[in-house]
C-alpha cells in the first residue's frame, strides 16, 4: 500500500511541475509578444519619423 502511496505522490508531484512549467512558459510568452509588438511599433513610428525629414 506503501509503494502505490509513493507513487501516486510521484506522478501528482510530477504532473504539478509540468502544469507549472506550462504556465509560465505561457506567461513568458505573452510577455514575449507584448514586448515585441511594442518594439515593432516604435521602429514604425523611428521610420515615419525618418522618412517625414527627408
């Protein structure tokens, strides 16, 4: 009865590790896409900027 207790701990630690590492990938990559959609739009606006001087 012991072993089967150890290794159900085993597997819902292991499935909390994986759900966790899931989630913060997630959140890192929305972050990601933020920041980059955020770079992409101020290097839009330095090329209007760029091309309005000339």
């Amino acid at each position: 009865m012991k072993k089967y207790l150890v290794i159900a701990l085993l597997v819902i630690l292991g499935l909390a590790v994986a759900y966790l590492t899931f989630v913060i990938a997630a959140i890192k990559i929305i972050i990601g896409s933020i920041l980059l959609g955020i770079a992409a739009i101020a290097l839009l606006a330095v090329w209007i900027m760029w091309k309005i001087d000339d």
